[in-house]
C-alpha cells in the first residue's frame, strides 16, 4: 500500500477532530477495499482450492510491486544485510497469513474475519510487553479482557454444533492474525530504514518465491482456467485491490493528514464488511456478530486510547 517513512501509524490519546474532504474520500475507498477483501476471498475459495488462490494471489501482487519497485529510485532490491529479515517476513505475511486466511474463510464467515483481524493493534500491544517495549495499563488490560471476551463469543456462540466450521475457521483466522502481528513487530526497523513502500515489495515478492517450489502443484491453472469470471475476478482483486491498491491509498490518506485522524477509519471496517457481506453475500448478521464485535472494539479502543505509540495499520494486513 504506499511511500511513507513507516507504515506504523502513531494513535494518540485524543483523536483529532477535523479531516480533509479528500481524506474522507480516500479513507472511504479504503474501508470498502477492505471489507471486499474478505467478500472476495470467501467467493475465491468457493471455487478455487485456498492454496491454489494463495499463489496467484502473490504472483499477481508481486508482479505488481516488482513493476512499482522498477520506478523507484536508488535501491531496488534489498541489501544482503537484509535478506534474512525479508525472507522472515516474506514467509510471515505470504505463505503464513495468506494461506491460514484463505483455509479458514473455507469455513468462517467474512464478518468474523474482519472482526478478528480488528484485534491487530492488540496483538501488537501484548508482543511489545513481552518483549519490554511497552508497559502494562490498566487501560489496556481492561481492553484485552473486553476484547478476548468478544473473541470467545464468536468462538463458542454456535456451541458443540459450530465445532467443525465456524470454530474452525476462526481458529485458522487467529493463527492468520498471529503471523501478521509477528510481521508487523518483525517489520518495524526494516519499515525505518527502507521505507514502507519497498518493504511491503520486497517481502510480497519474497513470500511468490518461497512459494515457487510448490508452484506445479498449486497453481492448477487449468482450475483456474475453469472458474467463473467472478472467481476469477475475485483472485484479481486480492492481487491488486488488496494487496496493492489498499495500500497505496492508506498511505496516500497518510499523506494529507494526521495518522491519528486516518487511523479511526480502522474502526469502520468490521461493520462494513458485515453490511457488505449481509448484502452480497447473504451472510446473517447474527446476535454474536453484534455482541462479540463491540466487544472487540471496545477491546481494541482501550487498549489504544490511553498512548501515543507506533501501532500497525490494521488495513495493511492480508
């Protein structure tokens, strides 16, 4: 997504209060970019194996970058410092997030999905504790339980019953969570250093090339040759819609404005994708979804309100 200095956003006490017209605009088209996200993935999958849309994903979105990265000026490929670091990363945010992604939309619902990866600035706040960065609050741990109390309502809300689908999926959505947190954490001074732009290239084309030994057996394009053109439109809009055009908005609006001010738009994204999904999808927007989401938020706004502290863009995920 875009050419800033850092893709951590800095979140303060107080959110400011005026936003540009063409910030409203552009954070607009990202909160819907985002919630068609997991629209376009639970379409994808219903057609196309998850891993089989992992590959093209990347090869789409790393063809991508590797075009933005050849306008770039000076540095286009990483030092060999760096290599390990990418690698790391690549395989956190491509073959890790991506795939555990798609393998639980096989079974979740699009309004869990974002409702779950709505949890990152959490997750990001409990890595830096453990890892000294951060101090614990009381703010925050009354966020965490407020949050982790609306996880397990999306859980267990179905009861023995969702045991093999729901529950399932979002299980996979957790794990999917926890590799874009690490990557988010892990990414920090590579992000310092090079920039968000090169940094989100490098390690997209990373995560295409760790997955270029299984290519023969997960590309099957003669199943993608098949697919329908909403299939196949699908795969194309996580490619460049998600992983590259998100992105570059997000930055954009960061661009123009506070990051503080960009950020709150974050908050809009487990609704709409709900909406959007109820409308398109024919998904229920069950008594869990409603419950266990403001929970979530809630969670998630406790646990920000009280800092000023680098915190990632939830919407440069997946």
């Amino acid at each position: 997504m875009g050419a800033r200095p850092a893709p951590l956003v800095t979140l303060t006490e107080r959110t400011p209060r005026g936003v540009a017209r063409g910030v409203v605009a552009l954070m607009s088209v990202h909160v819907l970019l985002s919630a068609m996200t997991y629209l376009a993935a639970k379409r994808g999958v219903g057609e196309l194996p998850p891993l089989t849309l992992l590959a093209w994903r990347l090869l789409v979105s790393a063809s991508t970058f590797a075009v933005l990265l050849a306008f770039l000026p000076a540095r286009r490929l990483p030092p060999r410092g760096l290599l390990g670091r990418v690698l790391l990363l690549g395989f956190l945010s491509g073959p890790l997030n991506q795939a555990l992604f798609l393998l639980a939309m096989q079974n979740t619902s699009a309004a869990h999905g974002a409702l779950i990866f709505s949890l990152t600035p959490l997750g990001v706040y409990l890595v830096e504790l453990v890892q000294g960065r951060e101090r614990a609050r009381w703010t925050a741990t009354l966020g965490i339980g407020s949050a982790l109390s609306g996880v397990l309502l999306l859980l267990l809300a179905h009861g023995r019953a969702a045991l093999s689908g729901l529950f399932y999926g979002d299980v996979l959505l957790l794990g999917s969570l926890l590799a874009w947190v690490f990557y988010t954490t892990e990414g920090r001074e590579l992000v310092a250093q090079q920039g968000p732009l090169r940094t989100s290239a490098w390690s997209n084309i990373a995560g295409a090339l760790l997955l270029l030994p299984l290519a023969p057996w997960v590309l099957r394009p003669e199943l993608v040759g098949a697919s329908s053109l909403v299939a196949k439109g699908a795969l194309l809009y996580l490619g460049l819609g998600s992983s590259v055009l998100s992105y570059l908005i997000w930055f954009a609006a960061l661009d123009r404005t506070d990051a503080s001010k960009v950020a709150v738009f974050s908050n809009l994204q487990p609704v709409a994708t709900a909406l959007a999904a109820w409308v398109l999808l024919g998904e229920p927007i069950g008594w869990e979804v409603v419950v266990g989401g403001a929970l979530v938020l809630l969670g998630v706004r406790l646990t920000q309100a009280p800092r000023t502290k680098d915190l990632p863009p939830a919407a440069a995920g997946l």
